[in-house]
C-alpha cells in the first residue's frame, strides 16, 4: 500500500539544525492525519533513509537548506528540484542522504512517485537548544505548508480542535502522541 511520509530532518541540540523536528512537532499539534500518512521526527538519519522512501507515495521533507537568502526565508523544492544537480559531497556521516538515496531507489524504480521539501535557510547551527529568532518564527508557517502540501496530493489532513492541541510549551524530547497530547511513556 502506497503511503506518505512526513520526516522532520535535523538535530535538536545544533541550534537551527533543528528546525525539521520542531516543525514536526508543530504540526502534530495543530493538524489531524489519516492513517495513510505518517509523521516522524527522523533526526539525522544519513543514509537510512531508504526504508522511508521505498515504495512511497509522497514523502515530505522538512530540513534546513542551503540558499543565498536571509536566513527564515522558506523554500518549497520538489523531486525534479532534488534530482536536477548531482549529489553533494556528504560532509560528516550523519548528514541526510537524501539525495543520495532517491537517485539509488530511482535506478532501482522504487523510489517515491513524488518528494517535496519543505525547507528553511538557517542562520547559525552551532551547539544550542534553542532555534534562531528568525527560523522559531518560521516554524507555524512551515507546518501550515505541510499541510497544504499534503492536501494538495490529496492526503487528508485537517486541523485540530483547539480543545486537542498538546502542551506546546512542553520540551522537546517528550512526543506529541496522535492525539494531541505529550507522551512520557515513549521516553
């Protein structure tokens, strides 16, 4: 069965490098999936992205991105966006294979039948737990484009009732569960 994915990209503890996980986070408190999509905080995955991508549908990517631009300015890329250029040398091992791994399952007619990226120029991602000013204000509006991004591929996504929105000021590192609230069981 064709799914979607949504993949938060990013770590929490480099300062806008975080930016795909909080937008994760914002949008499971704010917006309703169906049980073909799937939204997940990946981290720094490198390369093992391809259980994601395999046979997907839509998989949306939400990450910093490189552009000469001021930093919190949001770009939406597609796959012919991804695929166009030839892939990048890989800096460290934790950094997302993603193009990578597209041009692998693409070879292999297995990859995704559509890719957006939902991405964000950052300003600094140096050691902080905190999100730049710039990109923090970035986080609602790259949540509301998921969703439009997933309505457009005709997933069905919806907002939530206020009445079921999670604690938003909760820490990072206790999950917002489907149903809206915080989940220190999953710790």
């Amino acid at each position: 069965m064709a799914r979607t994915y949504v993949l938060g990209l990013g770590n929490v503890l480099m300062g806008d490098d975080g930016f795909g996980p909080s937008v994760v986070r914002a949008f499971l408190q704010r917006y309703v999936v169906g049980p073909d999509v799937e939204v997940i905080d990946l981290g720094t995955p490198g390369l093992d992205l391809t259980p994601w991508l395999t046979d997907a549908h839509h998989v949306v990517f939400v990450d910093t991105v490189k552009a000469d631009l001021p930093a919190g300015t949001m770009k939406i890329y597609d796959k012919a966006d991804l695929t166009r250029h030839a892939p990048f040398a890989r800096i460290g091992p934790h950094d997302p294979g993603v193009k990578e791994c597209v041009l692998t399952l693409e070879f292999a007619g297995r990859a995704p039948a559509h890719i957006t990226i939902v991405g964000v120029v950052p300003s600094s991602c140096q050691m902080s737990l905190d999100l730049s000013p710039a990109l923090a204000a970035a986080v609602s509006p790259a949540a509301d484009a998921v969703a439009r991004v997933l309505a457009e591929h005709g997933d069905d996504v919806r907002p939530r009732t206020s009445d079921a929105v999670g604690d938003v000021d909760a820490p990072w590192w206790q999950p917002v569960t489907p149903a809206g609230s915080l989940a220190t069981s999953q710790l």
